[in-house]
C-alpha cells in the first residue's frame, strides 16, 4: 500500500469510530452513512471484501407509519468493518515505522526552545542517517556536536527536518514494497508436507495467546507514549484494558461483559487524540475478533 492509501484507510476508521460512539448520531445518519460508507470503502479497493447485510438494519412498520425502526445490526454492521478496517493496517507489515516516522514529527513541532530544537536535529539526523538526506547544514552541525549553531538558523533547519520526515513517509511505503518484492523473489520454494500442516495446528492456539498477550504489551508501552493524556487519565485507560485483558483469560460467559467494556473504552478513546486512538485501537480489535 502506498502511504496515501494508509491515510485513506485511518480516515475510514475515524469515520466508523465516529458513527458506533457519537451519541448525537441518530439511527437514521448511521444506517445511511454507514451503508454508503461500506461501499465507498469497498470501491476503493484495499483489500476490503465485506459482504454485510444491510436489510436486517431496519425493521418493517405494519402501520405503515412513516417513522424507521432499526436494529443493533447497525453497531454491529459497523465493528465488523473496523475490525476488517484495522486488519488492512495491521498486514502493512511496515506500519508501526510509520507510526514511529510520525511520532518523531509530532515530537518535533511541539518544540520550541533553540537549545531543544538543535538537540532534535542532531537526534533525528543520527536516527535516519542513511535513510534520509537532511542537507549539508544538518550534516555540519552534527560534524561539529553543535558548536557552530550560531551560524547557522535553527529554526529554518528544525522545520526542514520535520519537512524531510513528512516527505519520508511518502517515500517509506514504497521502499518497503520494493525491498520485499526483492525478498520474496529470492526465497526458494519449499513443499510443505502434511505433517508440518497438523504441526501448524496443533501450535496455533498457543501462538495466539502469545501474540494477543504480546499485543497488551505493545498497548501499555504506548499509552505510556501518548503526550495528551495526563497521569490520572494514563492510569485510568491502562486499567480498563488489564479489565479486558482479565476478561479474555475466561472468556465463557462473559462475551457480553467484554463487548460492553470494549464499547465503554472505544467511547472514552473517541474524545482523546489521535495518537490514543492509535495506540488502543489494535488490542480492541484484536479482542473483538477473538470472541
């Protein structure tokens, strides 16, 4: 996927995100503005190969009355396409670099002391060297650690770096495509036999539980990460999830109390930042798949 296609598939998730929590969404918006959204997603052609059932949305008023009826089928029309939604971002094996890519930019522009932007430069040159040409000033200043700033305009050479990053990001998809083309022509062809399948098998259950409980992991880390949540507000997201996390050790019985809390934290995750959505998104998806 190129990197504008990665944007277009995160808009589509806000967008859904947008229709399951908005409580000033009213059955009707999110019946019509879903369905079109499922085509407009189908169309663009990602991957994306739904077929979900529109007509159980709505029920049929005998009174003919002008007035609709809808169903849960709706919410639930709707978390199946976050679900295949987050599934597309998560084959991009390259996209937790882009979220890197992007937190160093988002890192950068809240800067704005000199001392801090020039340590920046220097951070982020050493970072990406070999994969990003900043210029010959960012390459002098960090020649010389930084004694001959005064020569130079710091805050020309910080918005440059950032305006490198953001070129990057454009440039990153495709170089990963190339490079794994490049792999995947050069692996030999091996036959799997039928006792390496039933081998599969047999382990599958177990690499699951490492993966999800591995994905927790990564979730934590990067709350801890998000810069728009305050201590209380770190604490009090970390401790809904090890709820969801507690809930999945035993799942029977109690897929509707982790549906509900998975509801509960999409809500709260929706008024936050971006950079929460991203950093909770993957666990809640992932828990929603394995109900």
């Amino acid at each position: 996927m190129t990197y504008r296609q990665i944007q277009q598939v995160e808009e589509y998730l806000k967008e859904v995100l947008y229709l399951i929590n908005d409580v000033n969404v009213t059955d009707d918006q999110r019946y019509n503005k879903g369905k079109t959204l499922h085509k407009q997603i189908a169309a663009s052609k990602f991957g994306y190969s739904l077929v979900l059932d529109w007509q159980k949305c709505q029920v049929l008023d005998l009174s003919n009355s002008p007035t609709r009826y809808y169903t849960n089928k709706i919410k639930l029309n709707l978390e199946v396409m976050l679900s295949a939604l987050q599934g597309i971002l998560d084959s991009v094996v390259f996209y937790p670099y882009i979220l890197e890519i992007r937190k160093d930019i988002e890192k950068g522009k809240k800067i704005k002391n000199g001392d801090a932007k020039e340590r920046f430069v220097t951070e982020i040159t050493i970072k990406y060297q070999g994969k990003v040409d900043f210029g010959k000033n960012v390459e002098k200043i960090l020649k010389n650690d930084g004694l001959l700033i005064l020569n130079y305009n710091i805050d020309a050479i910080h918005q440059g770096v950032l305006q490198k990053l953001e070129l990057y990001l454009l440039e990153v998809c495709e170089e990963k495509r190339v490079i794994k083309a490049q792999s995947q022509s050069k692996q030999p062809i091996i036959q799997v036999n039928q006792n390496q399948n039933v081998n599969q098998n047999v382990n599958q259950n177990q690499e699951t539980k490492v993966s999800v409980s591995l994905l927790f992991e990564d979730c934590f880390k990067a709350i801890d990460d998000c810069e728009t949540l305050d201590e209380s507000e770190t604490k009090e997201i970390k401790t809904q999830i090890q709820e969801i996390q507690e809930l999945l050790k035993d799942k029977k019985g109690r897929k509707k109390s982790i549906k509900s809390k998975i509801g509960s934290v999409l809500k709260w995750v929706a008024e936050k930042g971006s950079d929460v959505m991203l950093a909770v998104l993957p666990v809640l998806l992932q828990s929603l798949q394995g109900l």
